[in-house]
C-alpha cells in the first residue's frame, strides 16, 4: 500500500535507540528471509576460502615454513566453520519457506479493478 508520509509535528521521537534498533530488527526479519539467505552465502564464501586456505596450508607444510599443528588446526576450523553457516542457512531457508506459507499471503494484490464495458452501458 502507498502512502504519503507527513512530516512529524510534535518536534522529535521520545523512543530511545535501543527500541529504534528492535523495531528495524523486527522489520527486517518479519517481511524477509533475506538474512538467512546471507548466511548461507557467508557460509559457502568461508568454505571456498577454506579451500583456498588447505592449498596455502600445504604448500607451506611441504615447503617446511609451517609450525607444527598450525595446518592441521586452521584447515579444521575454517572447514568445520564453513560447513556449519552452510548447514544452518540451509535450515534456515526451509523454515523461512515454511514461513512463507504460514502467513498465508495473496500470490498477487489487484491494483485496481476494471470494470467491463457491458456492465457500464
């Protein structure tokens, strides 16, 4: 729906920032399932770069300049990490579909009705 929105009268908002930024929170995450859908990204992102990360490992474990552990551990933690965000975006998606189809919304809104010729006449 459009509107025009007025200029505020009563001079400035009383609501402190704290509440401002729940609001927006509250907007964000109540019309869109664009946040999950970050995350996923952010998840497959950290796996590729884990990925990258294996090869740097590597190479440097071949070359020797690696301390001892330091491969190991980091391919691990970037891998694992990765996988994670990957796995809960993907839980995320399915229960933001599930959302989606709870709130029971129209597939389209008529934006205005047009009347038939015959029923004019």
């Amino acid at each position: 729906m459009y509107y025009e929105r007025q200029e505020r009268i009563a001079g400035k908002t009383k609501y402190p920032l704290k509440k401002m930024l729940s609001f927006a929170f509250e907007g964000i995450t109540s019309f869109s399932v664009k946040p999950i859908k970050y995350i996923t990204s952010v998840g497959f992102l950290m796996f590729l770069l884990s990925i990258a990360i294996l090869i740097y490992a590597i190479v440097q474990k071949i070359r020797g300049e690696a301390v001892t552990g330091w491969t190991s551990l980091t391919i691990s933690i970037w891998f694992i990490g990765g996988l994670q965000l990957v796995a809960l975006g993907l839980i995320g998606e399915y229960i933001g579909k599930i959302y989606k189809e709870v709130k029971r919304r129209p597939l389209y809104f008529i934006e205005e009705i047009v009347e038939d010729a015959q029923e004019q006449e």
